[in-house]
C-alpha cells in the first residue's frame, strides 16, 4: 500500500565496531537504586513476589473452562474413533466448543495461548490459532491454516485464488485443492506416528492414532460471515478423512453464531456452549490470592488500589492488566523505596533487619510512622531511638512483629471493606453506622445464619483470631438456647398502649405533642427481651472486633516498607497520555535528555535542541497552512546561531543540502506524529493539525 510524505529515503546506519555490553536484569534493577548496598537482596526478594503472581494468577484464570475444554476435545477425538461416532453424530458435522469470555478482551490471548499449549501438550499436536484481521478473504484464511499447522509456506497464484473463489461458491463443482493437500499431509503424519519401534500404553495408541486437528477462532465476532461460511462448508466435505474441531471465542452472546451462521451452515456443527467466569469474578479470586491475604507481604495504598480498580472498571476490565498494574506497583516499591528489604517473610525479615546499614538505619528514624511512634514515647526512650542503632533495631524487630499481627488479624475481620478500611477509620463511616443499624433489627434466624459465617472465617492461623473464634461459638451456643417465646418482650407492648389509646380520642396540638412524647419515652424505658439482649451483646462484640482490627495500615509503625502509596506514579504509566508526552518532549526536550546546553526558558526552545524540537517550535508560529520554504529559511537562520556562524556574515541563515536534509526529515517526523500533513490547496505547503503550544 503506498504512503504519501514528505520525502521519502533510505537510511543506513553502520555498525560501531565495539560490542555493547549486555546487562542482566538484576543490573538493569540496580541502576538508579536509592541506597545501592542493598539493591541485590530487594531485587531478589522482587523477583520472588513477581514469581509468584506470575503463578498464582495465569494457573488460576479459567482453570475450570480450561479443563472442560481438554476433556471435551479428548471425548470427541476419543468418540470418533470408535465405532459409535456415526450413531452421536451425522458425518458431516464438526465437533464445535463455543467458549464463552465475556468483555474483557485484553485477557482473551493469555486464555488462548494456555488453551493452545495445554491441548498441545495432552492432547493433539495439531493446533491452529486464527484471528479475523489476518483472514479478510477466504484464501487468506485457507493460507494461514495450512501454514501454520504444516509448517511450511503456502503460496497461491491467481489460479489457486479463482478456484478457492468458484469452490466456495458452488461446491458441487469442487473443492479447494488445498484442503485436500492438508488431508494428504494428515495421513502421511498419522502414518509416522504409528510405525512401530517405540512403546505406549493402549490409551496412549488410542489418542496418537487420530489426534484431531483443532482450529481456534479467537474472535469469532470480528470474522467475515461469508468467510466463515464457506470455510465451514468446504471443511464438512472433508471431515471423514480430516478429524476437524472448532473452538469459537465469542465475547458477547451465543445468538452470536445464529446472526453469523444460516441454518444450513450452523447444522454442519455440533456446538456445545462453554462458560467462562466473569471479569469480576476473576478479579475476586485473584484479590483473595495477592491482596486479601497476610501471606503475601507486598501491600497496595487506598489510593493506589483505587487507580488499579478504576482502571479496571471503567477502562477494560481486564484482570490480566489489573497484575500488570500489581506487578508496576511492585517494581516501584522495591526500585525506589530502600527499606523495602523488610518487605517479605517475618523470619526473613528480622534477619533483615539486624542487617541493616547506617544510613537505612537512619531512613527508619525518618520514616513519619516512625516519627509519630518516637513522639509517643517517653524523653529518655525518645534519646535511645534516636542515638543508639542497635536498640533501634531491637524495637524495630518487635514492630515488624506487631506488623504482621496486625495483617494476620486484619484481613478475617476485614472482608469486602479493603478499599473503605485502607483510607478511613471505617466505623466513622456513614454506610457503617447504617449497616449496624440494621443488623440491630434483624430476626433471629437471620443473625445466626450471619454469625455463622463469621466464625467460619475467623478458622486462621492466629492466637486472636482463636479466642475470637470461641466466644463467637459461645454466642452461638447462647442463640441457639434461647425459648423462642422469650424473643419478643411483653412490657414492649403494655407501655405503649395507654399512650395510643390517648391518641384515638380528641385532643388539641399541645396535648398530641404531650402524647407522643410519652410514646417515645415509653420506647426508651422498655425491658429488652432476652433476644434483644443477647442480640445486642453479639454486634457490640463485632463492633469491638472491627475497631480493634481494623484501623487504617497508615496507624501502624513501619507501613511504609510493605506498601506502596505513589498513585501518580502508577496512574502515569497505566493511563498515559502519548500526545501530551509527545508535545511536552517537543516544547522542553530537558526534561527527557537532561542537557544542561538544552536548558531554556519558559515557551522557548535552545537553538542546540534536536532539529524536530526546532521545527516544532516553529510550526506552532505559523497559521493553518504552513509555507515549507518560509519554514525551512526560519530554520535555517536557527541552527546557523546554533553552529555559531557569524550573524553579519552571507552564509548565515543560507541553505545548504545538509541543512535541507534535516530539516525535511524533521518535518517527516511531524508529519508521522501527526502535527502536519500535505495538502492539495498549495503544492508548497503543508497543513497545520495543532491548536497552539503545549
């Protein structure tokens, strides 16, 4: 396809003689580390946590639809093999796995790429993945499948493209010759598959005799109906001697295939739906693993973990970018904050701390939590903190300690109030007060049941967390004792009954006023049921629980080594803005390359910036159609003051070809960013595509 610019070339660039040294990247962790004596065990305690969401999160997402599918594709190998494959289906169709992934896009090639590997490995070596932007034709879609399962490169001449088109077109002529070739290839595969020499199991000679060829479709919504037609009738021709199977990739609904597929084409298929988890559903099981959890020692700020779940919600709502985002997160904490080497295991990081340098000694005295810890104390401990390192490091093993208490105890009590509890003392909040108040009005069955629940999270590894666990039960055991005639009070209704009786007769507005006062006193002074009491001894234990387990990480001493708060850091690299980058990189090219000689003032560029900062800086003076050789003379008369060519001279400002040449790839890299573009108005100009500077 051609391109239209304004010039067009070929640049070589030469080789330098020296070989570049190549860094690991442990190296490339190091570079730029605050306190660089302790940049090699962050990096390691780094890579181990990136590891392990690496593990926990790819093995988990759609483990269970994944599964199913295996097991599905090894039914229908395993069934057509056998001689009751005619009796489940007719000859023609094509065993068909509808997989259902829902909206979430970005995640839809890490779920491909595990099904792919996984039915390679248990399965079938023959396995093909195709999306709708490479397959805009029948043959490109013929093309690709045969390539990529044989391996080899398929050319089509205009004679093969005529004879793919009429074969689509009306099959009783024919078919595509190319399919045939596929068949060919498949047999004599098979064939060196089961020449004798090695040993298998008979399962094993079962499954390797005709493994079938799988085609997966990853976004079948994209794909041309009448591509996908025809490549469906072709293939049911050819189904007896090739053991096809479909993997549709849908993300919307089932009916997706009707709306595609006429009756006669979707009868060639027997489709059976799979259903993948949600989004949402995904992103809860992953918190539950990474995030809800003292066994993981990274922890996100309120603020941080709001960025990661607006992006998800109103971004993409993609888990797989949610990890990334994690994953950034994580890199940053260990790259720039030096006390980060606390961050891991508690014996490992008692250990760490009695290894501490000066000068991360001295960043802990600095920390604010610490600071506020300090102020609490009494003058002479305060002089001992602050003067004696290895006492400080005795009283920081014990915080460290306190730490992880109160992370093993905070996640039982906390549940689905992370992001509320992360910023806020929770039971200050509107909605907690509202939550209490109702469960001070619920029933008896309805209590128990929720208590119940309570106790079963509360089964963790935790000295508190077992006491908890017993009086819960002991509550319990209370409830489930009580005389269900005891679970409402009699007094309740005798003392209000004189009061409504008063309100039925004819009274005057003071009277009433008198009236209902009683009324609410009434209510105030009435004898609790033994219901009612116990009900109330049961939330007011929660509550305690919450406020004693749930205060913000901020309250604690030494947060800051286990979570990391810098939301503008993570929103910048997760909700980057490219053309603002690009126009600020332009306007003040210091701020990227760091040259002193680049410096300048506020909406000027140096006549030492790069040539595209140069004509950038120009364009924007000039109106919406940009004359090239007014352009090019301005740049000219700039880089000859930077050369430091006399001004009075009569080669200042003049054009020559090197000066020609750069400025018209400068003004091609506009152009390719976006800035400029040609126009038909006036061959000699371009046309401007900004507003004004940045």
């Amino acid at each position: 396809m051609s391109t239209s610019s304004v010039s067009k070339g070929c640049f070589v660039f030469k080789p330098s003689a020296k070989k570049k040294k190549t860094l690991d990247l442990g190296s490339y962790f190091s570079r730029g580390c605050e306190s660089s004596e302790s940049s090699d065990t962050r990096f390691r305690l780094c890579h181990d946590l990136w590891d392990r969401i690496k593990t926990d999160t790819e093995d988990e997402l759609n483990r269970k639809i994944l599964d199913s599918l295996l097991e599905f594709t090894r039914k229908c190998s395993l069934t057509r093999q056998h001689s009751d494959w005619m009796s489940q289906m007719r000859c023609s169709e094509i065993p068909t796995a509808a997989l259902m992934l829902g909206v979430n896009i970005p995640d839809h090639d890490m779920t491909f790429q595990s099904l792919s590997d996984q039915l390679q490995q248990s399965v079938t070596p023959h396995v093909v993945s195709v999306q709708a932007k490479e397959c805009a034709a029948l043959k490109h879609l013929m093309k690709k499948v045969l390539e990529r399962l044989t391996d080899t490169v398929v050319a089509l001449d205009d004679e093969d493209e005529e004879a793919a088109e009429q074969s689509a077109a009306s099959l009783q002529k024919g078919v595509h010759c190319s399919l045939s070739a596929l068949c060919d290839w498949y047999s004599s595969k098979t064939k060196k598959s089961n020449t004798p020499g090695k040993k298998r199991s008979s399962s094993a000679m079962e499954e390797q005799q005709q493994p079938p060829v799988v085609v997966i479709f990853k976004d079948l919504e994209a794909f041309n109906p009448k591509v996908l037609q025809d490549f469906i009738l072709i293939c049911s021709r050819y189904i007896e001697r090739l053991p096809l199977m479909f993997i549709f990739g849908i993300a919307t609904s089932p009916s997706t295939i009707q709306h595609m597929l006429p009756h006669s084409v979707s009868s060639l298929l027997c489709i059976e739906l799979f259903q993948s988890l949600s989004c949402t559903q995904h992103l809860a099981t992953v918190m539950d693993k990474l995030v809800l959890t003292s066994h993981f020692p990274f922890k996100l700020s309120g603020k941080v973990m709001q960025v990661l779940m607006s992006i998800f919600l109103y971004h993409d709502f993609s888990v797989r970018n949610f990890i990334k985002g994690l994953q950034l997160a994580l890199l940053e904490h260990f790259h720039s904050q030096p006390l980060s080497v606390l961050c891991c295991k508690k014996k490992e990081a008692l250990l760490n701390v009695m290894q501490l340098s000066d000068s991360n000694v001295e960043r802990i005295r600095q920390l604010p939590s610490f600071k506020r810890f300090i102020e609490k104390q009494e003058k002479e401990e305060q002089v001992h903190l602050m003067t004696d390192d290895a006492y400080l490091k005795e009283i920081c093993c014990r915080l460290i300690k306190d730490l992880h208490k109160y992370h093993k105890n905070y996640y039982p009590i906390l549940r689905e109030l992370h992001l509320i509890c992360l910023e806020n003392n929770v039971w200050e909040t509107e909605d907690y007060q509202s939550a209490m108040k109702l469960l001070r009005m619920l029933a008896k069955d309805e209590l128990i049941t929720l208590l119940q629940r309570c106790a079963e999270i509360l089964h963790v590894k935790s000295k508190k967390m077992k006491k908890t666990l017993v009086q819960m039960e002991e509550l319990l055991a209370k409830f489930k004792q009580l005389d269900p005639a005891s679970e409402m009070g009699s007094s309740a209704e005798d003392c209000i009954i004189s009061p409504v009786k008063n309100l039925q007769k004819k009274t005057d507005l003071f009277q009433l006023q008198k009236t209902l006062l009683e009324m609410n006193e009434s209510r105030r002074s009435k004898k609790l049921s033994p219901f009612e009491t116990l009900r109330n001894e049961a939330l007011d234990f929660i509550e305690t629980l919450v406020k004693s387990h749930l205060p913000p990480p901020e309250s604690q001493t030494l947060w800051e080594v286990c979570y990391y708060s810098s939301s503008a850091t993570v929103r910048r690299h997760l909700n980057a803005t490219p053309r603002t980058s690009i126009q600020a990189a332009l306007s003040n090219p210091f701020c990227y390359l760091q040259n002193d000689s680049l410096k300048a003032e506020d909406g000027t560029v140096s006549n030492a910036a790069p040539d595209i900062c140069i004509t950038y800086k120009l364009h924007l003076e000039c109106g919406r159609l940009i004359n090239l050789y007014d352009w090019l003379e301005a740049y000219a008369t700039v880089v000859s003051a930077a050369e430091g060519i006399d001004p009075d001279s009569d080669s200042f400002g003049k054009v020559d070809e090197v000066k020609h040449a750069r400025f018209i790839r400068a003004v091609s890299e506009l152009e390719f960013l976006g800035f400029v573009k040609s126009t038909k108005q006036k061959t000699d100009h371009v046309a401007r595509l900004t507003w004004g500077g940045c």
